[in-house]
C-alpha cells in the first residue's frame, strides 16, 4: 500500500508543478486590448481529478457518447445475504436506460448484461470494513469489487465491459447502505483490465434503486458529487450544493428532474452552438430557451476566474423537470475543482438568503424582476456584474448580463423568448475537471499564489484518490 501512496504523491507532485508554473505563461496576463472577443474556449474550464466539472472529461471517465456496455455481478458473503435483491433491482434498469436515451437525446445508450446469481464470496462482509457515512472503505471496495469480477471471471465475459456493477449482499452489515463507484481500478480480468466498476449494497437495491443507478452512472462518466456525503448523510440538506436540481446533488431525483445545462454540454449532450459565452464588462440580453428544449441559447456562461464560471439557464417543468417547484432562470457557479462550497453553487437573488432546506432550494430560480449580483474579491476577478430576469415565458427567459453600472433600476416585465422550436417540449405550468487561462480584466494578473496553491493541490488530488458516492 505504501508503494502505491508513494506513487500517487509522486505524480501529484509532478501534477502540481505543471499546474504551478502553467500560469506564469504570457497567455495569462490579460490586457485591455483583448477582452472583447467571447468564444467558447474562454468559458471552458479545466478538469482535475477523476470526477470534474472542467474540460476535457478525464480519461478514466467512460464515452459519454456511443453505446456504454455494463455487466452486472451478485455477490454475498457466508454471514450476509442478499435478500431479494435481484428480483427487485432487475425491473428497474429498463427505467434506467431509458433516461439516459432520453437525457442525451439518443447520444447515449446504456447496454445492461445481467448475470442473475448470487455467486458466493468466501470471506465474511467484515472484511471490507464501512465508513461512517454508510459507504465501504475505499480499500475495501477495491477488494470487494475485485473479489465478485474474479468470482465472476469464468462465467462472464467483461471483453466488451465499459463498467462492472456490483450487487452485494448486506443484511449482515446494515451499516453499508450507499453506493459508490471508482474510475481508476486496474482488476485483471481473462479478456484483459476493468477500471470502472460502481458498488450496490442489497439494502438499496432492494428499494427503488434506479434513481441512484442514475447517478453512479453518471460518476462513470466523470462527474462529481454536488454534495458533501458526510454532512448530506447527516440529514443537512445544505449540505447539498445545488438543491435537486441535478441527480449529482441529490440522488433521488434521478429519474424525474433535468442535469444541469453544464452537465449537458461537458457530456455532449448539449451542442456548442446551444452555448453563450458572455463578456462581463458590457451588456448582453439573451432570450434563453427552457432547457428540456435541447435548442440554443439553451446556457449562457460568464468565466469569473481560472477555474470558475457563472452559468444560466432557463428550468421548466416538462418532459425532465417533472416535479419543479419554481420555473425561472436558475444561476450556479461551477468549479473545475471541489472547494468548500462543492463543485457548483445554485445562488438566489439579491435579498434572498442561501437555502438550507428542499424548500429553500426548490424557490432558488430567479423570476422576472430579480436579479442576482456576483462580484469576486479574487486576483483577476471581473468587476462586479448582475444577472437580471427581463422577461419569461412557457419558451424559457430572456435574461441580462451586465456590470452593475449597465443595470436598469426597474427591468419590468416584457415579451419572452418566443415560441417553442418544433419537436421540443412546450407544456408545463409553473407548480408550489481546456488549458488555463484568467478571465479577461483589463490589466495584467500576478498568478504567484495560484501557482504555489496548485502544487498543493495537484498533490492532494493524486494522493487523495477515492470513490465517489
């Protein structure tokens, strides 16, 4: 084990040094004389570790695009069963593959192989300890999951295999009742190495698991959690970083609630020309179409800092959102990186305080009239800008970006978007980790201390390394 720890500091180190010295490239000093050209380039930002919201997506993340082949695998233990595992989780994945088809417009297919026996493990559940959270410890579902491919290994074969699932029994350890997944295994199979894998305890797949099958297939595809799985699994809903508005903040709504547009365009499912990138320093109104559209404008994104962007979009209920408790533009702040505050932030409108509970979260969209302030105090930053609801209608919302001198006092209820495009959703009612690169500020930018805190960084992300949940 300290073999491998070693390893992964060293690479960290080797990772952080890049990311220190990258900055002080000229590309980051950023005059006057170039902020005025947007592409979509300037909004992309940079992926670190194996689950990011930055671009390119890791390369330990499975195609998001194309057919993705899984194989699931049960496995129990002498002193803990399964239950009745099988014969409830297996008539909930056709619910799952159907919203990933439906998710990605066709882009994605979701090939689920079922392998319906419980195959026996000879060691006792105890040996693939728990954490306090309620998930296995990474070292244990290391073990656990090479464990069932290798029981599995002469009946199966993984020649095909984007990802193994592995069901395992837990009625002799209750304390295990959260699922998780791993991009970066390395388990040798007899048709050649599986590197992803996601871990079902019994105790949930006896229940309604698909949503969750939603969400850890989503980690397969490299994005984070939008929570904090200590303090969320403690009962703090503001633990939960972005409320339900996306399955990676809160698992439950895997199958009646949209991803976020960024999730939409970082996986493909989301083209280019559906995206805005927005200068900050002069003024843009934009009629957003409601996202379960799939037409552009469908988000309009502002870079605030190297890794940070500010992202809108419009949210209505319909064909994705099927239970929405606020129609508006919902604004979030995404990171490239997992801060303090997680990987992205839904933020509410001047006056109105951050949420702590479902309700809080789910009155978050802004509605015409409100208007949201961003301003950062960081090296770089932007000046201060406001994000205002201009207009709305059952197509989407007309929003203006623009510095807080641009801002009219009173911006008053106008015409919306317009009519839906053809073949996408009109119905719905309102109901109760790209190269780096500073955003521009007219001045150029000291990156002394970024470069100092990325080589820390680079090493905690390496060493660091665990499951998502």
């Amino acid at each position: 084990m300290m073999g491998r720890f070693a390893m992964r500091i060293a690479v960290g180190v080797v990772v952080g040094v890049m990311l220190a010295f990258a900055p002080a490239l000229p590309v980051l000093a950023v005059g006057p004389d170039e902020t005025a050209a947007r592409t979509l380039e300037d909004c992309r930002i940079g992926a670190f570790g194996d689950f990011t919201e930055g671009f390119p997506r890791p390369p330990t993340a499975a195609p998001s695009t194309g057919a993705l082949t899984v194989d699931i695998v049960f496995v129990d233990f002498p002193d803990s069963s399964g239950g009745e595992a099988i014969e409830r989780l297996v008539p909930q994945l056709p619910s799952v593959q159907a919203r990933f088809a439906a998710l990605s417009s066709g882009r994605f297919e979701l090939r689920i192989r079922t392998h319906a026996e419980w195959l026996h493990l000879p060691d006792s559940i105890t040996t693939f300890p728990a954490e306090p959270n309620g998930t296995m410890s990474a070292a244990g579902f290391d073990d656990l999951i090479g464990a069932a491919v290798a029981a599995a290994d002469p009946s199966v074969d993984f020649g095909e295999t984007g990802v193994v699932w592995v069901v395992y029994g837990t009625s002799g350890a209750p304390e295990i009742s959260r699922a998780a997944a791993n991009n970066t295994l390395a388990i040798p199979t007899d048709e050649g190495t599986l590197t992803r894998a996601v871990g079902v305890p019994s105790i949930g797949a006896d229940a309604l698991m698909s949503p969750v099958l939603v969400h850890e297939t989503l980690h397969t595809l490299g994005l984070p959690d939008l929570y904090d799985s200590d303090a969320a699994d403690g009962g703090r809903y503001d633990a939960i970083h972005a409320g339900s508005w996306d399955p990676m903040s809160d698992a439950n709504v895997g199958l009646d609630r949209d991803l976020l547009g960024w999730h939409l365009w970082l996986l493909g499912w989301l083209d280019d020309d559906a995206v805005r990138c927005l200068d900050p320093t002069s003024s843009t109104e934009l009629a957003l179409r409601r996202l379960d559209a799939r037409a552009g404008p469908a988000i309009a994104v502002v870079r605030v800092d190297l890794n940070e962007v500010v992202v809108v979009e419009s949210r209505r209920p319909g064909a994705f959102d099927e239970y929405l408790g606020r129609s508006g533009a919902l604004v979030s702040t995404v990171r490239g990186f997992q801060g303090s505050a997680g990987p992205v932030t839904v933020m509410p409108a001047e006056g109105r305080p951050a949420p702590v509970d479902r309700d809080g979260f789910e009155q978050i969209a802004l509605q015409p009239g409100e208007r949201l302030v961003w301003s950062g105090d960081h090296p770089g930053a932007p000046a201060p800008f406001a994000v205002t609801v201009r207009a709305a209608d059952d197509a989407g919302d007309t929003v203006l970006v623009a510095p807080l001198a641009d801002e009219p006092v009173d911006p008053g209820p106008g015409p919306g978007p317009g009519p839906v495009p053809d073949g996408s959703s009109g119905a719905g009612v309102d109901t109760a980790r790209a190269p780096a690169m500073l955003p521009p500020t007219g001045a150029p930018v000291t990156v002394l201390g970024f470069g100092i805190g990325a080589l820390v960084l680079g090493v905690v992300l390496v060493a660091g390394r665990k499951p998502a949940h």
